[in-house]
C-alpha cells in the first residue's frame, strides 16, 4: 500500500464508523499538568487535525505547514495547547 492509499484507507476507517477520535486521541491523556509529556500518538493525531482543518478552513492554500511543525515539536501539554489554541475558530 502506498503512502495516499494508506490515508484512503484510514479515511474509510473513520468513515464507516470502525474507528472514532476518541479511541484515537481520547481528552483524559489532556487532564494533566501542561508540564506532563505528550505521546507520538498524541502528536501526530493534533498535526493530522490540524492539517486537515487548517486545509479546510483555506481550500486555496495547503494545511498550515508552520502548525504542524509545532505540533511534531511539541514535549509537553502546555505546548500542544499552546499550538491547538492557534487555530481559528
């Protein structure tokens, strides 16, 4: 499976309903200290988000590159959140 067809198929997943967001980033892993470290998992769920809204939000441009490095570069909560409150409304 090639890289595009691996997003299709992870898609589809959440698409037909054998997968939810919050088996995959569930908000008790957000219910500590901003100091406590975030996961990979963590991670790349708030870029993956985060490129699919930043994309959605401005069909013209492509997802919010800078955003997603932040998010990637994130150790702890507090800077997840800090990345996540950047976001347009």
């Amino acid at each position: 499976m090639r890289e595009e067809g691996l997003l299709n198929d992870a898609f589809n997943k959440v698409k037909d309903g054998s997968i939810e967001a919050r088996w995959l980033l569930n908000q008790a892993g957000f219910n500590f200290e901003d100091s406590h470290p975030v996961s990979a998992t963590q991670r790349a769920c708030i870029a993956f988000a985060i490129a699919a809204a930043t994309k959605a939000s401005d069909p013209s441009h492509g997802p919010n590159e800078k955003l997603i490095e932040e998010a990637m570069a994130a150790k702890n909560l507090g800077e997840i959140k800090a990345v996540i409150s950047k976001l347009p409304d």
